[in-house]
C-alpha cells in the first residue's frame, strides 16, 4: 500500500482560513443574540461563542507549531 506524503505546505492557509470563518461566526451570532429575547437562545449562543474563542486560541497556536515546524525544514 502507498502511503501518502505528509504535505503540511498549506496547513497555515488552512487554519488562517479556519479562523476567520470562526471569527466571522461569532460576528454573526452576536447579532443573532442582540434579535433575540429569548433568554435560552442568548445563552446557547454565549456559550458557543465561548467555545469558538477557545477554538480561536488553539488554531492560533496550531499556527505557531507550523511556523516553527516550517522553519525547522528550511534551516
């Protein structure tokens, strides 16, 4: 069986993707929450709003991990 190459040359383009659509998410739920009244929904979308931040946090270091590991291979 061939196993595939571990191409990693557009993993950074793939997270800063990530992370803007994540960004552009919580933008879009803030505004969902200013329309709505009702308590549970504003909650819900608090709370996944603090788990995309979270998420933000991790993509933002994922990115760093690859910048090291990219200039590791050029050295």
């Amino acid at each position: 069986m061939k196993h595939n190459p571990d191409d990693r040359r557009d993993n950074v383009d793939k997270i800063q993707f990530n992370i803007n659509q994540t960004i552009e998410n919580m933008e879009k739920a803030k505004v969902t929450m200013d329309l709505t009244d009702d308590p549970n929904q504003k909650q819900a979308i608090k709370e996944k709003n603090r788990r995309r931040k979270d998420a933000l946090d991790v993509f933002r270091n994922e990115i760093k991990d690859e910048a090291d590991a990219q200039n590791r291979r050029c050295e």
